[in-house]
C-alpha cells in the first residue's frame, strides 16, 4: 500500500511579480509583455507611478480582435 505524502506549499511559493504597463503602452506592448511573462493580468500605472487599473490579456485579445466598423 502507498500512502500519499502531505505536502504543504506556501502561497508565497506560488506568487509571481504582477507585470506593470504605463498607460501610454500600446495594445501590441501589452499582449506581447502578458505571453512573454505568461501572465493574464497586468497592473497599469500612470507616469508617476500610481495605480491607475488592471488589464487582463482575455480583454486585451476581445478588444484587440474585434471587427472595426467603417
């Protein structure tokens, strides 16, 4: 008979930095900095370092890949 082993992992084990944008980062900058860090969420900043918001790569794709009326 095998018994599994507890393991106990810790949550700051897991935690990866949370990726940063400044608002002035264009839609291409975004997604290509959310696959290279294979994040889906980002941080946005404003020229002085403040929080502004957050923006996830699944809304960046929809906005980004959504037809353009004419």
């Amino acid at each position: 008979m095998v018994r599994a082993q507890r393991r106990t992992t810790s949550a700051r084990s897991l935690v990866r930095p949370v990726p940063e944008l400044t608002e002035d980062a264009t839609v291409a900058d975004a997604i290509g900095l959310l696959r290279r860090r294979r994040a889906s969420l980002a941080v946005v900043r404003d020229s002085s370092g403040r929080l502004t918001g957050m923006e996830s790569l699944d809304e960046l794709l929809a906005r980004n890949l959504q037809p353009q009326a004419v």
